[in-house]
C-alpha cells in the first residue's frame, strides 16, 4: 500500500487566478514528505484539502523561469 503523500504550505507566494466554483491556482512554497520546500504552481480546492496536478521547481529553476518571462517581457 502506498504512504499517504503529506505536505505543508509554508508560504503563499500568490494567487494566480480563482474559478467559478472557487479553486485556485497559486504558487506556494510547499514542503513534501518533509523535504526541503520547493516552488509549487498548482490548483487547489478552496479548504487546501485537495489539489489538482501541479509543477514543482527548485530555486534554481524558478530563477531560470523568471529570467525567461523577463526576456518575454517587451515595451
């Protein structure tokens, strides 16, 4: 049988965008199996107790990320 994922939401990074029936798509930093947190964009229901399929990056990658939305970025 497999171990029960557990996580913590140690900070709310920010809401990205909320549907009608009230979930939301935020990026947090979570930590997972008591690991070390890691930058996490994924849905959420409204109470956190169920989430949809999301993306995990580590500092290096969520820094690679925002170098490539400022390259995007034109005046």
């Amino acid at each position: 049988m497999a171990t029960p994922l557990q996580f913590t939401i140690e900070e709310t990074v920010g809401v990205l965008s909320t549907s009608k029936s009230g979930w939301t798509r935020e990026l947090n930093l979570v930590s997972w199996n008591d690991r070390p947190a890691k930058f996490d964009l994924r849905d959420w229901s409204p109470d956190h107790s169920k989430m949809g399929k999301g993306l995990t990056l580590t500092n290096d990658e969520i820094e690679q990320l925002r170098q490539l939305l400022d390259g995007m970025v034109s005046d």
